[in-house]
C-alpha cells in the first residue's frame, strides 16, 4: 500500500491518555457538523491526491522525504491542543520538549552551550543567523559560494547587507583562491559554508575556510539545513567527512529537520555557539508574557507565534531514533547515500549516460549524452517526460558551462547552460529499489 494507514491504530490510545490529563475540567458541548467535517475531509482526499507519489521510492527528485510515522502521529496528537511556542505560557511542555530536542540537535555538532531554536525552515533559519552577523560585523558583506542557495543573496537584500558570491570549483564547492581573492580587496564580516548544496549536494572546503578565518577575522555561518544530519554518517568520502568534522568551529549554523530529519513541514533550526548574541534578540513588549521568570523562547527568535506541534513531533522521532552514529537514523541516510553512489557508478559506466560531479551526500546529477549541450538539454527535458511516465519520477537543474566543462571534453557547448536530471535519493528504501529504479532508466534510455 503506499500510504502507511496502520500507524493510525496508535492515534486513539494515546489521546486518551491525553485526554485524561484533563478529565477534571467540566465538559463542554460538543456541537460538531461531524457528516459535513466528513465530506469536506474526503474532498481534501481527492484533491491531494493529484500530487507526486513523494512518500514511495519512485519518487527520487526534489528534496521530499515523508515524515516518521512517529513524528506524523505525534504533530496530529498536539494538533488536540494546539501550542504556541512563542511562550512558556502558550506552550509550556512543547517548549520544554522544543529545549531538549533543540539541546541535542546542539549536542550532535559538539555543542554543549549553545542558543537556538525551531523555525519555520531553513529560509528563515538563515535569515536569524544573517541577521545576528549583521548586527554584530556592520557595514560589512555577506560571503557565499555561487553555488549556495539563492536565499542567501535575497536575505542579504531584505536586510540591507551587502553580498558577493565567490565562484565555485569544478565540484560544485566554493572556490578558495577566489575567496581569498575577495577577501583582500573588501571587507567580508561573514562567510557562508554550504554543508551540502541543494542542487548538487556539494559540500564547501570548511577547514581550508576556517583557516582564511584564522588570518581575516571574519564569522563562519553553516549552512547545513540539506547537508546536517550528514555529520552522523559513516560512509563520506575523507574530505567530505573533515568538512563535517568541523562544523564545531563554526559560529552559527542552520539544520532542516523536515530535510532528513523524518518532519513535516516546516521544521527548521537555528544554533549559535556563543549564547551571549540573544542580547541582540532584546525587546519591551508589552503585551509579552509574564507568567513565568524563565527565559522563554520567543524572546531569542525573530518569530512570534510558532507550532509547538513542530517541537512535539521532533521531540518524539529523536525519542525513537536517538542522534547516535551507528544508530537507526544514522543508517537510513548511509544507505540513502550508497544508494546515490552506486546508481553514479552505474550512470557512469554506461556510454548513453554522462555523469559530472560524483556525489558527496545524496544527490545526483547526470545526463542523456549528447553532441551538443543544447541537444543534451533537450534529451534531459524528453528522458524526464518519459520516466514520468513509467511512474519515475525525477527533476531537472539548470547547470553552468563552467562547471561541466571538465567532465564534458567532447561536447560543444552551444549555450552557457545545460539542463541536466537531478535524483536525490533520500530515503533509504532507495538502495532496495534501485535495480528496479535501474530498470526503468534503462527502458527510457534506449526507447527511439
């Protein structure tokens, strides 16, 4: 079946127990249109089913991973009560339990003291580090490789700091030379390394960063809300695996729960090392909460109302799958991520197939062969079209010439851009489906 129905069996037991919690108020009327609720319900049914099969291993496009069971079933259990974490008072126990999941996600980057919180995702995550580095290096710029997300350049715009991106090496990464070239002629007060790419999943040289750091002075931001969880897998190439090993040098950095974390949307995280900065974060509402003395977390996030269902669902998966290397969690994105390498090597022997960077995390980025790169273009765009239709479903990234030269010596590029199919094999359900993923490609790659 490809949707999971029978996790639901446990819904009803623990709302009960829920339920208990407030059995000593008085009853209140339950006047519910509960025919009307059930028709507009299977209404919604029909509607969301005109979507990608997201949650099934043929889906291996965009960044879409399904929630845990555990975490599905604990965002519906809160759903009863529906906190708000902005304060102690609208969400006293999912705060609490947003403080220890936020702690661990901390811990698993070696972070024993540390300030941070949920968020709407890694847009906004980034954002409140931006911010911070702005207040505390003003009139200085913004620092991200050209193959960062593009939300780094419109955060930076939105809050009026000036931004250079630094050009990208063969491999997708920040170039340093071309960083250390910026470096001299202006004044950098924050640079971005991306722990994992969202179009390539390439991920930046952060010790050859951090030693930049070490002469220019400047902040180190991780974005890390793809690459993250990475840090706990066994099977990186080395490089890749000193990058991660790193990230505890850094001074703010970003993490998507609803990337690999098994969370619904939206569910981001922002982590400062240097607890001091929520002195930035000061306001005088008037309004604010006064029922409790303790530090409350809308007082060290840029957002006021927040779901508490967000902390409540990640609190229960790190309960069910612990933040360990070696553990359960960690396995899946290993297997996730052999599943990627072992469809290059297929990709790659295969002469109807041109690969270019080798994956780092999950990603992939490959293509029809062709002469030209407007003829692989078109080819990719027709190959995407066509797996669709045998129910694989794939995605589509628009790549420099610079970057693909090098691994394309014999294609003439007739245009400074190539549509190339990008699969991000995420789930770890991939690495046993990938003969009959295989299968298919080899179909689409030789129809006429």
């Amino acid at each position: 079946m490809p949707l999971d129905t029978d996790s639901l069996s446990l819904l009803p037991e623990a709302l009960n127990r829920l339920n208990a919690a407030f059995a000593h108020l008085p009853d209140e009327p339950q006047d519910q249109d509960l025919e009307g609720i059930k028709k507009v319900l299977n209404t919604v049914a029909e509607r969301m089913g005109d979507n990608y099969p997201y949650q099934h291993p043929l889906y291996a496009g965009q960044m879409l991973k399904p929630p845990h069971p555990v975490a599905r079933l604990a965002y519906a259990l809160s759903m009863w009560i529906n906190p708000n974490n902005h304060a102690l008072d609208g969400g006293r126990a999912s705060s609490a339990m947003e403080k220890e999941a936020v702690g661990k996600i901390a811990a698993m980057f070696g972070w024993p003291r540390h300030l941070g919180h949920l968020c709407g995702g890694g847009t906004l995550a980034n954002m409140e580090a931006l911010w911070v580095a702005g207040r505390l290096r003003p009139g200085t710029c913004i620092a991200a490789s050209s193959q960062a997300h593009y939300t780094h350049a419109r955060i930076s715009e939105v809050l009026q700091l000036d931004f250079v991106a630094v050009p990208a090496d063969s491999r997708g990464r920040m170039d340093m030379e071309a960083l250390e070239a910026i470096l001299e002629r202006q004044t950098v007060g924050t640079v971005v390394a991306t722990m994992g790419s969202t179009g390539l999943g390439a991920v930046d040289p952060l010790p050859e960063i951090l030693r930049l750091q070490e002469r220019y002075g400047f902040r180190v931001h991780a974005d890390s809300a793809y690459g993250g969880y990475f840090t706990l897998v066994d099977n990186l190439q080395s490089d890749v695996r000193q990058a991660f090993d790193c990230l505890d040098r850094t001074d703010s950095l970003v993490i998507d729960p609803h990337k690999h974390g098994l969370q619904p949307y939206g569910c981001g995280c922002v982590l400062f090392q240097d607890p001091s900065v929520g002195a930035i974060y000061k306001h005088d509402s008037p309004y604010t909460y006064f029922s409790s003395d303790e530090l409350h977390l809308g007082e060290i996030s840029l957002e006021c109302s927040r779901a508490g269902a967000s902390a409540v669902a990640l609190w229960a998966t790190m309960e069910h799958f612990p933040l360990d290397r070696g553990g359960a969690f960690a396995r899946g994105l290993a297997r996730g991520r052999e599943a990627t390498v072992q469809l290059y090597e297929r990709l790659h022997a295969d002469p109807r197939f041109l690969t270019a960077v080798k994956p780092e995390l999950d990603i992939l980025i490959w293509a029809p062969n062709g002469n030209t790169a407007s003829e692989i273009s078109s080819r990719s765009q027709l190959f995407f079209e066509r797996a669709a239709r045998e129910e694989l479903h794939l995605a589509l990234v628009g790549l420099p010439r610079e970057l693909l030269e090098s691994y394309w010596p014999d294609v003439e590029f007739d245009q400074d851009s190539v549509t190339c199919l990008r699969s991000c094999l995420m789930k770890p359900e991939h690495l046993d489906w990938l003969d009959r993923i295989w299968a298919i490609m080899d179909r689409v790659g030789i129809e006429d």
